[in-house]
C-alpha cells in the first residue's frame, strides 16, 4: 500500500482515481487546490504525486519544480495539455510520467504502480554491493540496493524513470540500447511511446552526471553507457 496525494479540481476525476487506487489498496489524500496540497506536504510527504498541470490557484509545472528543490518526491502530472512540448516540460521538470486527459482510470493505476516500483529498487536484479565505474577520472557509484547514487562521493538525486534507465544501462553496458527498448524495459511498457520521452530522461541524467559522456548516443541505434566498471 502506498499513500498517494491527487491534486485535481475536478471532482469527477478525483473521485473516479480515488475509487481505483483504493481497490488497488492505496490510501489516498485529495486536494482541489495546490494550497491545500502545499500545506499537507508540510507535514506528511506521499510516497507519490499525482498532479494536474491547470488548477484555480496556480500552474502545477511550477508547484512540481519548487517541490523537486526540497522534496523527492515522484510525480504524475494529469493533463488535458497534450502537445509533445507541454509533456517534454513535464519531463524536464523531473516528472516520472505525464497522463494526458482524458484517460482510463485502469491504466493510470497501472502507471502508479509502474512508478512506485522503480521507486522501491524493484525494476531488475539488485546487486549485493553497490557497483562502482570510471570516466574521464569521475567515480560513480551505484548502490542498488539502497537506492543511492553518488558522483565523487557526492550525492545525486535522480527521478524514479531516471534512476531505472541509468541503473538499467550500467547493468547491461557495453550493450547499446534503442529507445523503444528502453521504453519497454526501464518504463514497463506503459509510456505514451514516444521515444522523445526517453531523449528527456537521457538528457536529465547527462545533466545530472555533469558529463554527457557517461550516456554515449549511438547513432542509428541508441544509447549506450560509457563508465568503465571497476
């Protein structure tokens, strides 16, 4: 069971989420304002968000990106903004999936879940120490197990999509990977599809690692992990 904030104006949308993630034994919170979801935040963090991008009080791309400055918290964003661009923002800004409006009750279920368990270590085999490579005289660690990463010494925080593909990368290295593959091993196969989600992610962690290399792009196939295991 996992405790779940939605933060949606509309109270059909909320109560229809609500329904499904309690038969799916969640417990939920609801809010029809970011205020009301920004003052229960300071007192109990959710083990995940769900949250629209256009309600009455304020803009939920800039609530998510104030929030990723002091909390870890992963996020859904739940919109009727479709473009790629807006779903991009959305990626950009640290989001872990982007569920454009209207959608099935079901599968939005199926995404929580999807995100909790890249959130819980459960996306592929844990190592029993963390592993450890080297580039251009940077060390990264990855401690799977934990959940922890860390770039010489210093701690990194990755988004739950983000954390899969980097781990799921250095497990297979020197292996290259297409984006459709990712999609379908590191986002359980329930992402929009659009390998530009995957571009976003990829971009987030080179910027992250403050390195580009450490995530080669091959061109043609894919992409490919650069560290050299130690």
């Amino acid at each position: 069971m996992a405790s779940i904030y939605v933060v949606e104006d509309s109270e059909n949308i909320r109560e229809a989420v609500r329904g499904y993630l309690e038969l799916d034994g969640h417990e939920v919170a609801e809010f029809d304002k970011l205020a009301d979801a920004r003052k229960s935040l300071e007192t109990a963090a959710p083990d995940l968000l769900l949250l629209d991008v256009m309600l009455p009080d304020g803009d939920g791309f800039l609530f998510a990106k104030k929030l990723r400055q002091t909390k870890a918290i992963p996020v859904i964003f739940l919109t009727a903004r479709a473009d790629e661009s807006d779903r991009i923002t959305g990626l950009e800004l640290g989001a872990d999936d982007y569920v454009v409006k209207p959608f099935s009750p079901k599968e939005l279920v199926l995404r929580v879940n999807a995100v909790l368990r890249r959130v819980q270590g459960r996306n592929g085999p844990l190592a029993a120490r963390p592993a450890r490579y080297l580039l251009s005289g940077a060390a990264l660690e990855l401690d799977r197990a934990n959940h922890r990463l860390t770039l010489d010494g210093a701690a990194l925080s990755l988004t739950a999509a983000e954390w899969t593909i980097l781990s799921y990368l250095a497990e297979k290295c020197p292996q290259v990977f297409s984006r459709a593959q990712l999609l379908q091993a590191c986002l359980d196969s329930i992402a929009d599809g659009s390998e530009r989600t995957i571009d976003t992610h990829v971009k987030n962690i080179r910027a992250k690692l403050r390195n580009p290399e450490w995530i080669e792009t091959v061109r043609g196939f894919g992409y490919r992990f650069s560290g050299r295991p130690e």
